[in-house]
C-alpha cells in the first residue's frame, strides 16, 4: 500500500481557481499509488468551479484522497457544494 501527500500551494499555488489545474493534477497521479493525502497548507482561495472538479475527480479517482490541513471557508465550500449535488 502506498501513499503520497500533494502539497497543493506547492503544486497549484494559493489560488486554486483553476478546473483545469486540478484536472491535469489528478492525472498526473501514478494510477499504482493507494493513497493520496492532498495538504490545503498555505491555501488562501478555492473557486467554486476548483471545488466542484476536485470533488468529480475525487469521486471517480483509483485511489483514496484524503484532505489535509483545510482551512474552515474552502471545508465550507466542499461541503455547499455536496448538498447542492445531494439536492439533484
């Protein structure tokens, strides 16, 4: 079983606005590992349409993702987002 941890702000950076960036980061994963753990560390902003992508990648994704230090307002976010979903 094997696990990396994505440091988002080193990978992306403190504004994950883009859906294309956490697109092009989910594929990018080595389809083998097990599990990775996604570091929110140093995020400052999350746009709805980033939100709503890592969401649909996390979903479909061959591994486990698992969130790491995520600040309060994007948790917040995520979790709109899913009731939004869950009301569809």
């Amino acid at each position: 079983m094997s696990e990396i941890e994505v440091f988002l702000k080193k990978e992306i950076g403190t504004d994950l606005g883009s859906r294309q960036k956490i697109e092009k980061l989910f594929k990018n994963i080595d389809k083998t590992v097990s599990k990775v753990i996604m570091n929110f560390e140093g995020v400052e902003f999350m746009g709805r349409s980033f939100a709503q992508e890592y969401l649909n990648r996390k979903h479909i994704a061959p591994f486990e993702v698992i969130e790491k230090n995520m600040p309060e307002d994007i948790e917040k976010m995520f979790k709109i987002i899913l009731e939004l979903n869950n009301k569809l």
